[in-house]
C-alpha cells in the first residue's frame, strides 16, 4: 500500500511539473492543478490510512478468535457455559494488565481469577500456559 501510495505522489507530482511546464503565463492553471495534485494526494494517503486501520482490526479478530477457539478445546471446564465474549475478556483484560506494567505474578493471578468458572479454578500450570499463550497476542 506505501508503494501504492508512494508511486500515486510522484505520478500527481510529474503531472503538476508536466502541467506547470506546458502553461505560459495562468497561474491560476497552475495552482489549480497544484490543488488537485494535493487533494489526491491526501485522498491516497486516507485511503491507505483506512485499508492498514481496516486490516489491523481483521488480525484483531483473528487473534481473538483464535484465542476464544484455543480456550474452549484447551480448557473445556473452565470455558463450559461462558461466551465468547467472556472469554475474549480474558485475553483483553490480560493485554491490558500487561500494557499497564502489572508483574509477571500480578498478570497470572488476575487470569486465575479471570478464567474461574463455577468454582474450577484454573491449575498452576493452565495459568502459566494462558499467560504463555496471551503475551505474544497483546
């Protein structure tokens, strides 16, 4: 997309050069293809700002889904009877833990009370597993 971009700003530039040099003496010619030559350009870098902010939530909700669909085969107990939204919880509330500055111990027992379901605790080992498993995703 930057080279789409990037190739899309030099071709507006030749083109206001291109312009400017075949007008004698309009600069109103040449200010309004200079203008157009910036609209376009702003109109390509908006367009290409919308498709990498449009791909960047995909691999969001691949992560998460992903993350959601681990959960339920890998802890079946833990995940009976919880959305997905639930879940999602787990792995959204974590990354925040973990952006926050939270401790490696702090993280893992905010998860260990996160994944909690009726009273099954998660083990020792599945938190250690969980926070393994989230970090590399936030």
């Amino acid at each position: 997309m930057r080279i789409a971009a990037a190739a899309f700003a030099a071709s507006a530039t030749a083109l206001v050069l291109f312009v400017s040099g075949c007008s004698d003496d309009e600069p109103t010619a040449q200010e309004a293809a200079a203008s157009s030559a910036e609209a376009a350009i702003s109109s390509a870098q908006s367009t290409a700002q919308s498709l990498q902010d449009k791909a960047g939530e995909m691999w969001d909700d691949a992560k998460v889904s992903g993350f959601v669909t681990v959960y339920r085969a890998t802890y079946s107990t833990l995940a009976e009877g919880k959305s997905d939204e639930e879940i999602k919880a787990i792995l959204v509330d974590t990354c925040g833990d973990i952006s926050d500055g939270k401790s490696e111990a702090e993280v893992k027992e905010e998860i260990s009370k996160r994944a909690e379901n009726n009273g099954d605790k998660p083990s020792d080992m599945q938190v250690n597993t969980m926070y393994i498993a989230i970090k590399p995703l936030c």
